[in-house]
C-alpha cells in the first residue's frame, strides 16, 4: 500500500514493515581514506622495517607519506580503505601513479600491486568512490633506489674519472706539443 504522503507499506507473516522513499539518502559525505597496509614480497611492512639495509618507514604504516625501497625490493601492494564506512559493498577505488590516468579497481578490491618498477620516485594517489561521491585523495610517495653502480655517488665518480682521463691526455698533448716546439727551435 502507498497511503497518501508516499509511505510504502508492506504486510507479511511476521508483520508490517514500512518507510517512506523520501527519508532515505544517499551519503554525499566525501569519506577519509587511508593506507592499511604496504607488502613486501607479500610480508607486511612495519615500523623499522628495512630494505636494503635501511629503513622503509619511520612510522606506522598508516601514518606514512613516504616509503623507501632498494631496487631488489620492487615488487610490493599497497592496500587502502576509509577511516569509517558502513557500507562497503558499494564502495569502490581508483588509483592512478605519477599523475596518470586514473583506474578504476574492480568491486571488493583495495589493495593495488605493483611489480618490478624501475628505480626512482613514485606518487601513488587514491580515492573511494561511493554512489559518484568521491573522497578526498590520499597520495604516497614511493622512492626506489637504483643499483650502486647507477646511483648519484657513482655516477660522480665515473664524472671525475673521465674528467681526469681527459685531462691527463690533454696535458700528454701538451707536453709532445711544446717537446715539438723545443726541438724546432734547436734545429733552427
């Protein structure tokens, strides 16, 4: 039955059940987003843990902004979801990496892989989207070292080499030059 300010009523076996359309909403809350866990190799980070040698946090994970990694360690996920929701099964995710497109991760799915990235720094940003209402966006940053041989002191190094190699073949230059010189000027 459908009395006269829109309440839908209903009667069944156990009783009456009833509501009126107009007092249902949906939430137009934007809801805060976190990140829940980061995995390693499929082994949850933690506070101290390392990489590398060094340490990949300085904080509980869901406190992180940023997360670094030796170029062994480039394949790891990253799981997410918001601080507070009563409905889950109809919030989704998209994502997106370095101010890329934007993807949408299927339904029932909060965590994103990543695999064998190369080295270097990585924005990685997130949003939950429930009946087209979007929370704000969560961003991490992802550095991943390079190997020695490529990093910045050893390219430093390899620059000062040939720097010296250079100038040791222009002073050798140098000296046959002006040895030239001295002994045309005895011949003269």
């Amino acid at each position: 039955l459908k009395d006269a300010d829109g309440t839908l009523w209903f009667g069944g076996i156990n009783g009456i059940t009833y509501f009126n359309p107009k007092d249902i909403s949906v939430s137009s809350k934007p809801w805060d987003i976190r990140i829940t866990d980061f995995y390693l190799h499929d082994g949850p980070v933690r506070k101290g843990s390392l990489s590398g040698g060094k340490p990949i946090i300085d904080c509980p994970v869901y406190e992180a902004t940023e997360f670094h990694l030796s170029h062994n360690d480039n394949t790891f996920s990253i799981e997410f979801s918001p601080i507070e929701y009563d409905a889950p099964e109809r919030l989704n995710y998209v994502c997106a990496i370095n101010d890329g497109e934007w993807i949408q991760l299927p339904d029932g799915i909060n965590r994103y892989p990543f695999y064998n990235l190369s080295a270097g720094t990585y924005h990685f940003k997130v949003k939950s989207v429930v009946n087209g209402v979007y929370s704000a966006e969560k961003t991490i940053t992802i550095h991943i070292a390079p190997v020695w041989w490529a990093s910045i002191w050893a390219k430093l190094i390899y620059t000062l080499i040939i720097i010296g190699v250079i100038a040791l073949i222009l002073f050798q230059m140098l000296n046959r030059y002006r040895s030239k010189q001295q002994m045309l000027e005895h011949m003269h």
